[in-house]
C-alpha cells in the first residue's frame, strides 16, 4: 500500500504542474465565414491534425481474489503494477483504443488453522508477471470528461485464480469492466483516470481489480488529416516577456507637428470685410 500511495501523490503532483503560457497560431474562424456549428463546438477545436494518437502510461492498483472455500483457505490481496501501449482513435463524441501491457501482480493470504493446506494457518503468497491485450470505447462528456467500458485478456498464467494455488494450471483470465478519464491537452494530450476490472471466464473466484493510471499521448507517425488543419503552438517563457518588456521604449517618439495659424482675435473677428461696389468695378 506504500507504493501506491506514492503513486498516487506523484499523479496528483504531475496534474498540478503548470506549464508555461502557450500561444496558439491556429487561425481563428471569422464570423459568418463556415458553419457556426464548427466555430462554437469544442470538439471542432480540440481535435487539431490526425484523430489518431499512441499513448503510454503507468497503471497501479488494489487486487483482491475472492475465497473458494473459506474452511480451507483464505481470501487474497494485495497490488498490481503495470503499464499499457495504446493506439487511441478520436472522434467528436467518442474514443476508441486498443493495445497491451503487462502487470506485475502481488497478492497474499492468511489459511485458517485446520485446513486441508496446513494444519496450523499459514499463508499464501501468489506474484504473477503476465502480458494483456486491452480495448476499451468510451463517450466524451464535454471536452475534459471520458467514461465507458473496457476489457483485458491475460495472455499468461494468473495462478491465484487457480482452485489450488499451488497448481501450475495456465488460468488465462478475461476481465470486463469501466473506466472513467480526465483528460487535457497542452502540447499534447494527457490522461488521470480509473479502472475496475473483473474476470467473466477462466476462474471461480470472485475477483476486483481497481487501479489508477496516468497517461501521455503522442502523434501516430505517417498517419495524417487534411480535414482539419493541424495546430501549432509556441511556448512563451517569462524571459521573453521581460526582453519584450525592456524593448518597448519607455518614452513616445519625437513627430514634427505641422505649424498652424494663430487663432483670430476678437478684434479682428469683428473687423467688417470690404465688398465691392458696381460703381467700384
């Protein structure tokens, strides 16, 4: 459990960090020129360049595997670690990925005294290292907000979901579940989420895994969109705002103002102005 607490303070400390200003270059859409629909939906915006995207992360976690016979033995728990390499496919309302990982899989348990396993208690400590294949869709609830369904299979052997843990039967588990995702974008898109998971094949027990993982995501190479123009962003450190700061001059600059006539005075405001006579011309 002290691992993951440490897990999940440094996901809590890699959300808050705040990056510098960035300045988008994008074009921005005039008014009355295109659909008004795609000048006012985020989704327009948010999806700049490819819809395609690869993402890497850390997973980390509670596991508890139920008991078959509570005469016998005892339930197990404990942690699983582990990574996952995804290949994510954007549209306006939903996401679409699939993928693999692997996860590192410790779990323990105390047998009551008298049992089949030992005749005074003992304890049972299961490690299971085992490579997965995962998929998952969900629905996107605004622009930050990602929830729907999500599946693993094992592609090795979990002896804790064994009937007799000591067997070295191959017990490839199945797992469905949800998973929920908070996911923003800087200069790439980043993802805090959890997960629950349960088999629906390959064991009797019953099994719950819940786990948290931090995510980052990156451009699929050689896979491009010429519907959407892609978006660049410059980052703005302080240090180029103070050099901007210093170079505006601190005083207006010297202009050559035209000379004008000096006004009238009243005097001469009132000063009748001759008019020729006929007899005159």
């Amino acid at each position: 459990m002290k691992m993951l607490r440490v897990f999940l303070f440094s996901l809590l400390f890699l959300s808050q960090v705040q990056a510098a200003p960035l300045r988008s270059w994008k074009t921005p859409v005039p008014p009355g020129s295109g659909s008004t629909r795609e000048s006012s939906d985020w989704r327009f915006h948010d999806q700049a360049g490819s819809p395609w995207r690869i993402l890497v992360g850390a997973d980390a976690g509670y596991v508890t595997y139920g008991s078959l016979n509570a005469a016998n033995e005892g339930s197990k728990s404990g942690y699983a670690l582990g990574g996952r390499l995804l290949v994510a496919y954007y549209w306006y309302s939903m996401v679409a990925e699939a993928g693999g990982g692997g996860a590192f899989i410790s779990v323990k348990g105390q047998n009551p005294a008298g049992s089949i396993l030992c005749a005074s208690g003992c304890t049972d400590s299961i490690l299971t290292k085992i490579p997965f294949l995962d998929a998952s869709i969900r629905y996107r609830f605004g622009r930050y907000l990602q929830f729907g369904p999500g599946f693993q299979y094992n592609l090795g052997s979990d002896f804790a979901l064994n009937t007799d843990v000591n067997s070295g039967r191959s017990n490839q588990g199945m797992h469905v579940g949800v998973q929920v995702v908070h996911e923003w974008e800087r200069e790439r898109k980043f993802r805090l989420g959890a997960r629950w998971l349960t088999p629906i094949s390959g064991t009797d027990r019953s099994v719950h895994q819940i786990q948290a993982f931090f995510q980052m995501a990156f451009d699929l190479p050689f896979v491009g969109s010429t519907s959407r123009p892609k978006r660049t962003l410059e980052q703005v450190s302080e240090e180029d705002l103070d050099r901007a700061a210093y170079s505006t001059p601190k005083s207006s600059l010297p202009m050559s103002i035209p000379e004008t006539e000096p006004p009238k005075t009243s005097e001469e405001a009132l000063e009748p102005v001759p008019v020729p006579t006929p007899a005159e011309e």
